[in-house]
C-alpha cells in the first residue's frame, strides 16, 4: 500500500510502513534507518538543536535511528 511517505535519504517509496513507525524501520532500497529526525515533521533544519517539538530531548546525531516519542513521519522529508 503506498501511503505518500518516501525514504529521506533517496526518495524511494516506504510502500510497506507500519504505523506507528519502529525505531527499527529501514528503507528497501538505500538501508537508511526511517525513524530518524530528517524524517520526523518536527524536523526543523533552520532553528537550534534542529527540532520544533519543544518537549523532546535534544537528539544529536539527525540521521540515526533514535528513541523519540514525538515522532511523527513527514511526506516531503526528501528534498
């Protein structure tokens, strides 16, 4: 089923993604980790620590699969 959601890393269409995504979700073609920052809608590369959810924890490293509760996948991440 394609729900919109493409990979952040190459673009490619997560045509399998369960909801609510696992830390432990990959993309198909490139292996990138999806339960990431650059693919989160809080995603803010403009303002400090690179996050508008102001409750989250400050995540550094923006492209590794981390533990956010906050998470929410965001349709253009692959731009």
């Amino acid at each position: 089923m394609n729900n919109g959601i493409v990979c952040w890393q190459c673009g490619q269409t997560l045509v399998d993604l369960i909801f609510p995504v696992s830390r432990r979700e990959e993309c198909a073609a490139c292996g990138a980790d999806q339960h990431v920052c650059k693919m989160c809608r809080f995603y803010d590369a403009n303002i400090a620590h690179q996050c508008s959810e102001e409750r989250a924890e400050e995540i550094t490293d923006k492209e590794s699969a981390n533990f956010c509760d906050f998470f929410e996948p965001r349709a253009n991440a692959w731009i």
